[in-house]
C-alpha cells in the first residue's frame, strides 16, 4: 500500500465540465489555494476527450506538486500515469487493482455508510476509504447517510488507511468531521459553485486547508 501519512486536507473532484479548460483553470484555481489532492470524475465526455483531460490535469497537479487520482477508470490511471485510483463499490476488484497499481500509487474506495466494506476494502489493499454522503448531497442526492461514528471507529480500527468524507460538505459543515477523525474531505459543489471566478475558488480551498491546519496544530 502507498504511504498515507500525507493524504490529508481538501480532495478536491471535478465537477462535469462542458469545456476542457474551464475544468483546468477551476483545477488550478483550487490548486492555488492549498488542494494537494484532486480526483478526475467524468462521466460526459468520450474516451478521447477523457484522455486529454486527464493528460491536461496530470501535467498542471505536478506543476504543484499534488496528487491525481482517476475515478473508475483503471486503464486510463495507468495509460497517464495517475497517482492512483478511485473505485466504487461495482466498479472493479480491489484486490485485482491493488495488483495491477503496484504497491506505490494510491488505491481509494467508496464505502458509502458501511464500515465492514472499509474493512474489507484495507484489507484488500485501499490507501483510503471514502464515507458518505455524510450530509445531504447534490451530486448524489439518493446516497446513503453516513454518521461521524465511521470516522470515529476507523480512527481507531483502521489506523492503515486514511478516512475521506464525501457528500455535501461545506467549509461551515467541515469541523465535526475533521474532528471525527476524516483525513480527507471530497469536494464538489461548494468548491466549484463558484466556477470561472478563480480568486473565489482558491480562497475557498484555502479556508479548507485551514480548518486542518487548525485542527492538528
């Protein structure tokens, strides 16, 4: 398993984008601000259109320095060198993804609300473990509640992997979780809300890097 010792603060995942370089002055705007960590989501576009995203993307995260992680998509992870992978629950094996990555990039799974499959997700060899929607969410409004009582018991239960936060999260919100014990916290809407006002999205991301530096100072 990779090192999770740095995965830790904002998580930021792309919303949809009709424009390829909205995405990448969004991406980089967030990046500005703090994010070291940013997960390619895209269900629109075609397989080409995917590919030069996800190139466009890996060159700006290394630029910063931050990790890219691709959703559900394996091939494309490896065809661009991604960090890693994100995989959720019908989306692949992970004990088969863990193979194929090797033992340096960063494998994460969505556990939604329930703890054994975190279980069974560290065991199989996931870096982190994705709880949610821990608030009600618009990405995915039918998703699952996930209680603050996951992070509490894989703060102590799972200590080989980190905890991410997904669903409805806001800068307000945020707190309780990072004191739950969440390393990570998956971002959508209240990031991006803001989408083509760059001076709005890296101080949004750099209010979230905050609440975790305040929080292990």
């Amino acid at each position: 398993m990779a090192m999770t010792a740095k995965l830790r603060g904002l998580y930021a995942i792309t919303p949809e984008y009709a424009d390829g370089s909205a995405m990448l002055a969004d991406i980089e705007a967030a990046l500005a601000g703090g994010c070291r960590i940013v997960q390619f989501r895209d269900k629109l576009s075609d397989a080409p259109e995917r590919v030069l995203r996800a190139r466009a993307l890996r060159d700006l995260t290394r630029r910063f320095g931050a990790r890219l992680l691709i959703n559900d998509d394996l091939a494309l992870a490896r065809l661009i060198d991604a960090d890693g992978v994100h995989l959720g629950k019908d989306d692949g094996n992970l004990v088969v993804t863990r193979a194929i990555l090797g033992p340096d990039k960063i494998l994460g799974a969505s556990c939604y609300a329930d703890f054994a499959a975190a279980q069974h997700a560290v065991a199989a060899g996931a870096d982190y473990v994705a709880f949610g929607a821990v608030y009600p969410s618009l990405t995915k409004p039918g998703a699952a509640v996930a209680t603050v009582d996951l992070f509490f018991q894989a703060k102590t239960r799972l200590t080989a992997a980190a905890t991410c936060a997904i669903g409805g999260i806001t800068v307000a919100n945020a707190p309780p979780l990072i004191a739950a014990g969440a390393d990570l916290l998956a971002v959508i809407t209240d990031l991006f809300s803001a989408s083509g006002d760059s001076a709005k999205i890296t101080a949004r991301a750099s209010a979230y890097q905050r609440l975790f530096e305040e929080a292990h100072a």
